[in-house]
C-alpha cells in the first residue's frame, strides 16, 4: 500500500514504513504478508512525508507500528522520532505503538 492508497476505516493492524530503497521496501512488504496477510502497510519513501501523512491521519487512523530507514532522505530516522516523542497528539498512542530503527543490515528497535 503506497501512501495515496486510503486506509480502510479504523485499521487496527495498520504499519507506517518510512523506507526510500524500493528493494527494502519489497522485502518488508513480503516479511510483513507472511506474518499476518491482514496487516496493512502504508509506504511513504521520505522523512518530511511520512511526517505529515501521520499529522493527517485521524487518530484512530494511527499505525500500530512506524518502520523507520535511518538513513532516509529530508529527515533521518532519529529525527522523525525526535519529533514524534514531543508531538502531544501522537503521545496518546506511543504506549501501545513500536518504533522499528533500521540502518543498512542492523535493526535496533525501541518502544517510545
């Protein structure tokens, strides 16, 4: 799901991937359909965007789980988080929602 696709109404199992190599975001989309083929993801290939598709989502439109590439361009994935853990609407939703870090082959992960 590209990030002109509209979500369903009221997605529990709805996955944010901040992702601009489009072999990685492939590979996730595959990773993520062979976990749970009711995921859906949402692919959005630059920090600035991703960040303005969540301040439009409505809040119960709100992903359950943000995937981010370290390195993507406009903002890197330490930025996006920065700005997301001072962000008072999405606050509401960080105690049930994960934050995936990715950089090249290592993944750290952090719940915020």
């Amino acid at each position: 799901m590209t990030e002109n696709t509209p979500l369903p109404h009221k997605c529990k199992k709805f996955i944010l991937l901040g992702e601009d190599d489009i072999d990685d975001q492939e590979i996730l989309e595959e990773i993520f359909a062979s976990i749970d083929a009711d995921l859906q993801l949402r692919i959005i290939s630059t920090g600035k965007k991703l960040l303005n598709h969540i301040e439009e989502l409505e809040d119960e439109h709100l992903p359950c789980l943000i995937v981010l590439d370290y390195n993507m361009p406009e903002l890197n994935g330490a930025e996006i988080l920065k700005r997301l853990q001072v962000n008072e609407r999405i606050s509401m939703c960080r105690r049930s929602s994960g934050v995936l870090r990715m950089h090249l082959h290592t993944v750290n992960s952090a719940c915020y």
